[in-house]
C-alpha cells in the first residue's frame, strides 16, 4: 500500500497527552481522505506512555509504534521515526499539543504546491517558562548569526517534508543530529506557514536545561566553525600586539630614559611572543579540527535537484 502521510510523534513521558493529542490529531488527518500512518516514537518513557500507544493501536491499524530501548533524546526520537516512515510525506509534531495538528492539513496542502519542505514557524509562543522562552530566543539569533546555512528563526521540528528530503536527511550519518540544521541545509525549495505555538497541555517538559544545552551545542557546533575560528582570529590580534610591545621594549631598553627594571625587556618580550605563539598555532590546530570534522560528519558533498544524465 502506497502511504501518503506519515506523522511522527515523539514521546518521552507524556501519558497525560496521548489520548488526547489522539483524539485531536485523528479526525484533522481522516477529514483529508489520504492514507496515512501515526508513528510514534517512545524514547525510553519511564510512565505509562507506550501502554496506552499499545492500546490505543489495537483499535488502530494506523497507529505504529517504536519502542526505544532507553531515553535517546528528542532528535534521535525523530531520527528513528524518519528510518521507520513509509509515507509519500513526513511530518514531525509533539506530543504535548503545542504543535497545534490542525495545521498540517495547511502544511500538507502547501507541500503539494511543489516544496520538499514546509516548517511551522512560531509567531508567538506561550511558554510560562520566561527563562527558558528567552533562551530559545536567543539562542536562535546567535546561530543565524554564526551559522553558514540560513536556518530560520523560531522555527522548531513542526513540519512536514517530503520522502526527498526525508532520503537526503536519512543518509547524513552525522551522530549529533540537529535535525531543523540538517534541513536547512540539504536546500530545494522550502517555506513555512505561521502559528500561535500554546503551552504544553499537561505534563512536564522532557527537555530539562541539559537537553536544551546539548541541542544548542549540537546547533551552533554542527553548522558553525566560528567558536574555533575564535581562536585563530584571536591569535593573530594576540600576536600582532606582541609584537608592537616587542618593538616598544626594544625601544625603551635602548633609547629609553634607563627607567626600565633589569631583565623586563627580556621577560616582556618572551611572554608576549609565547603567548601570541601558542594562540597562533592554536588556532591553525583548530583550522585542522573543523577540515576533520567536516570530514567525519559526513555529509553527501552536493544533493542535485534534477539532472538528465544516468550514470
Ligand atoms: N521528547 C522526547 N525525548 C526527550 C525529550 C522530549 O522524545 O528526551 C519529546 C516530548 O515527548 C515531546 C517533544 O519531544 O513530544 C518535545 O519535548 P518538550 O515538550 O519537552 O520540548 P519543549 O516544547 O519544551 O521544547
Ligand atoms: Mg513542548
């Protein structure tokens, strides 16, 4: 059966959720009259979410399920999700209802119009967590800021893509998945739809600040070379400036008014060139690091669009 919608759903504890994201969810899909298959993802609950999965797909053909052997994070969740997908198009939502599921009739329908991806971007959100909104905010700017491909701003997993880009994004190998990056950076045409995202319906958050913390690194490591650029652009300004004091204590041990300590212009000058010599090569270290690291992530060189040539 050829399937034209897959929604993935990670879960990491949300047993107040599921019956009712369910019960949200399922008419929203049924009223478009396409196949398709709700694919949840259990990633190491320690409630009683993957029961009420189980039950609930009794009843359900469309209801799959994986169930992960412990808590892998949210992003290996949905990575999972996308190996087990089947369908023509692939969204991701959350589990908590702040995705509201209505719009992926809206996302489904502006996929169709020729896009391979179409993301949900947050207009406002609702987040009784002052701290942890303001950091999500920031943390957004600062990548589109540092990054090199353009990753949209307030824009989290909610979207719908297509078996294209879901192939591209399945065969980048790279363990630290920030899957919004990856996304942005495999290309094709792409746009986004804007929402109101609400405040979790019940339930903790699964992503305590470390989670978060980890996301952001894998973000900003993952698709920026600047914090290692830091210290190569540091050194050559370290370096530069030692040598002008260089140039100035050669000056003041010799034309100087004999002011100067016994011994400083010698210890000046070899701590100013040590450390300007030790930020230097660690900088050209880290040039090495980031060539190695682009190696290992792996990813395909290109993507093309289209061609008519057969190899
Ligand atoms: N989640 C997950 N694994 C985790 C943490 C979260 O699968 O380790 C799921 C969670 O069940 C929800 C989605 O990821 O469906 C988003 O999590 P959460 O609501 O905690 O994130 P926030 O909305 O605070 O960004
Ligand atoms: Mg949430």
């Amino acid at each position: 059966m050829n399937l034209e919608l897959s929604i993935i759903i990670p879960i990491y504890n949300e047993e107040l959720n599921i019956t009712n994201l369910y019960n949200r969810l399922k008419p929203v899909v049924e009223k478009f009259g396409i196949t398709y298959e709700l694919v949840f993802v259990n990633d190491g609950s320690k409630d009683k979410s993957i029961e009420l999965i189980e039950e609930l797909s009794k009843n359900d053909s469309t209801i799959k399920y994986i169930d992960l052997s412990r808590n892998f994070g949210h992003q290996v969740a949905v990575s999972a999700g996308l190996d087990y997908s089947k369908g023509a198009a692939i969204a991701i939502i959350d589990a908590d209802l702040q995705d509201p599921p209505e719009l992926i009739e809206v996302m489904y329908h502006k996929l169709k119009e020729g896009y391979e991806n179409v993301y949900a971007k947050r207009k406002s959100r609702k987040d009784k967590n002052v701290l942890k909104k303001a950091a999500y905010k920031t943390f957004y700017r600062l990548l589109a800021k540092i990054s090199h491909v353009q990753i949209p701003l307030d824009t989290g997993d909610y979207r719908i893509m297509s078996r294209k880009m879901a192939n591209v994004i399945k065969h980048m190998p790279e363990r630290n998945k920030f899957l919004r990056g990856q996304i942005a950076w495999a290309g094709f045409k792409q746009t986004f739809v804007e929402y109101d995202r609400e405040e979790r319906a019940a339930g903790e958050p699964g992503y305590t600040y470390k989670k978060l913390f980890k996301l952001a690194f894998d973000g900003i490591t993952g698709f920026s070379d600047l914090p290692l650029r830091i210290a190569t652009y540091s050194g050559f300004v370290v370096f530069f400036i030692s040598l002008l004091l260089i140039a100035y204590s050669l000056y003041s041990y010799f034309f100087g008014d004999g002011q100067i300590p016994k011994g400083w212009t010698s210890l000046m000058i070899s701590v100013m060139f040590l450390g300007g010599i030790q930020l230097l090569s660690l900088g050209i270290i880290g040039e090495y690091i980031s060539r190695i690291q682009n190696d290992i992530r792996q990813r395909p060189l290109y993507i093309v669009k289209e061609t008519n040539i057969t190899i």
